[in-house]
C-alpha cells in the first residue's frame, strides 16, 4: 500500500497574507487542491492523509467532499513542527492499517506543480532503497559564512544539491527512525530525509524539476497565478 502524506499545517508567515498560503484560491480552487489531485489521478498512490491543523480540519473535509477525493481517509494533527506533523501522519497511517512494507510519499500541500514523473520515482525507486527523494542542481556559486558577514569557505556547488518534495519512505523503518528521536530533535529537523539519513537508511537522490517549487514568497504566489492563467 502507497501512502501520501500532504503537510498542510504551515502558516504561510513569510507570504505575509492572513490566510495560510496553502488555502489560497488560485484560479477558483485553493492551492493545496492543486497538489491533491496530482495524487489522487496517481495510479500508484492508494491511500492520502492530509497533516493539518485543528481549525482547518472541517474545511479540508468539504474540499475533500467538493471534489470527490477518494482516497482521502483523513485529516491528521498538526505539530508545533515540520517533523512532528510528519509524525502526526505515520501515527494516523499506522492507526488505519499500514504496515512495514508500505510506502509513505512525504509532500508539501504549497509545492502545486508536482509531476507524475516524481511522484512514481519517489515509490519506484524504494524497490532498491529506504528512501528516495528529488533534487536540483545548485547553479549559483555556494559560500560559506559563519557570522553572515564575511566570506570563511567556498563550496564545491557540484556535490551540492538542493532538495525537494515529495520523499518516500518504506513505513516500518522511517517511523522507527521518528519515533526515536527527542522533542529537541524533532524541532531542530529541516527536513523528511534527514531522519532517515541519521538513522542509517539509504536514501536515493533522482533529478527533479524546476517547475517543482513550493510557494513561499508572494512572487511565488504571482508565478503560479500566472502559471494557471496560462493553462
């Protein structure tokens, strides 16, 4: 069984609106409806799980019901984290049936582009690894700087990669490795594959796309706005 867990918890602060950035309506349907339904026409993803928090929980059920979302079994809550939300979401998985063998897919509900081509690397390649996760090239030169003022290293950009969403996991060995870890630890984690690289599992890097991108900023927003104008 293939799950994908959608974090939607985000407060979008940086976007500098009122209402999270996941929620927003872009071309006359919210944001994270772009992302669900690239997994709901998956053929390789059976189940969703939507990590959200509390006060959007009826709201993500109407959307679910308005556009006749499937495989939707749920809506998990939200943590004061990225990591602990994606806790909340095993936790929901393992509460309705997953097992070690299954596949989780880790995605974020503010990265709307997302391709088939991803999201069946991320499954296929768990044939022959723990994990699997996307990633691009890094194309402008890398510095390094201690006090964020002056130069101490450069770094060789061609071992440099900047990681993307969505990342698969085999259940059983990424819930342990999250289940493991202290309060301090799940808040100072950046990212899904980084529990899973501490903890030993292999993790297999495949080339994702530009047009991958999280909406973060408000030109982010204005991008993908004009993106869907264009279709």
């Amino acid at each position: 069984m293939n799950y994908a867990i959608i974090l939607s918890g985000g407060t979008g602060t940086r976007l500098g609106n009122a209402r999270p950035k996941q929620y927003i309506t872009v071309a006359n349907k919210p944001v994270i409806m772009y992302s669900i339904e690239k997994f709901e026409r998956n053929t390789n993803v059976d189940k969703i799980i939507i990590v959200a928090s509390d006060e959007w929980k009826d709201f993500i059920d109407q959307l679910m019901s308005e556009y006749v979302i499937t495989k939707y079994i749920g809506t998990a809550l939200a943590g004061k984290s990225r990591q602990h939300s994606i806790l909340s979401g095993l936790e929901y998985a393992k509460e309705h049936g997953s097992d070690d063998n299954d596949i989780i897919v880790v995605h974020d509900a503010a990265r709307p582009c997302v391709s088939d081509n991803i999201i069946n690397n991320c499954i296929n390649i768990l044939d022959e690894a723990d994990g699997a996760m996307p990633v691009i090239s890094v194309k402008d030169t890398v510095y390094m700087s201690k006090d964020g003022e002056y130069i101490d290293t450069l770094l060789n950009r061609d071992n440099i990669y900047a990681g993307q969403a969505p990342e698969s996991f085999r259940f059983g060995k990424y819930y342990k490795a999250n289940t493991t870890l202290t309060e301090e630890q799940l808040l100072s984690t950046r990212g899904s594959s980084e529990v899973a690289y501490k903890a030993g599992m292999k993790v297999k890097l495949f080339n994702g796309e530009e047009t991958n991108y999280k909406i973060t900023t408000i030109d982010d927003l204005y991008k993908f706005e004009k993106e869907c104008m264009n279709l």
